[in-house]
C-alpha cells in the first residue's frame, strides 16, 4: 500500500494512527519501559517492552495485512515470532520480548541491569523492522 493511501479511521483499532504515528507511539513505549526498568520496576519495564514492539508491528499490519497477527499487541509479537518470512534475527528478538517476565509469584527471578538491556534491545529491533516494513512501501522520491 502506498503511503499516499493510508486513510485514519479513529474508529478502527489499526488505523486510528499512521504507521509512522504507529513507530512513534512505539519508541515512546520503549521509553517508558526505559525508565520503568530504570527505576526497578520489572513488570512495568516488561509490560512496556511487549506493548512497543506490539506498536509497531500495527505500523507494518497497515502496509501489509495478515490476519494471522491477530489484534492484541502480544498476538503480533507472537505470530511475527513464528514467520519464516522475517529475518531469523528479528524472530530472535520476537521471542525476547516475550520472555520479558516481571516479578510474579513465589518464583524470585534474578536480574541484572543487562537483563534489562536485553529486552529492550529487543524492542527497538522489532520496532527497527517494522519501520523498514513500513519504509518499503513508500514510493521512491
């Protein structure tokens, strides 16, 4: 779909934003799970690296459609996981982001800052594909 052609519909779920506003609404997730992390907070840190990811793979969604990514952010991070069509590398970083995990239960995980810094890196890769998804669809200037 050529970006000219992206109509906003605020009623639909998807196309309430442009891709790009999608990419943006993402790296600032990716921010705030930044800071979340930053300051300790595991299950905020790993909630927002799911839902930046999710973020942008609703950019790459508009531009090529695939009903097998479902609707939920965590679906797309899921299904993209399991394309044989993406990069083994963005599959990689597909399933890193699901492994973020916050505190839960009686199970006492240990973590360290790198812990932290993998996860995220993660979701930039993830957004980082989702945006080149996006930018091969735009016409050539």
């Amino acid at each position: 779909m050529p970006m000219g052609a992206f109509e906003r519909d605020p009623a639909d779920w998807l196309k309430r934003l442009s891709p790009d506003e999608w990419i943006q609404a993402a790296l600032g997730e990716v921010r705030r799970a930044e800071a979340a992390y930053a300051h300790g907070d595991a299950r905020g840190g790993a909630a927002g690296v799911k839902r930046a990811a999710g973020m942008a793979l609703n950019a790459a969604l508009i531009v090529e459609p695939d009903e097998a990514w479902g609707r939920s952010y965590v679906d797309h991070v899921q299904a993209l996981s399991r394309d044989a069509r993406a990069p083994q590398a963005v599959r990689d970083a597909c399933r890193t982001v699901l492994d973020a995990r916050g505190p839960s239960g009686e199970v006492i995980l240990l973590r360290t800052p790198r812990t932290a810094e993998v996860a995220l890196e993660a979701a930039r890769d993830v957004i980082a594909h989702a945006w080149a998804v996006v930018k091969r669809h735009e016409p050539l200037s």
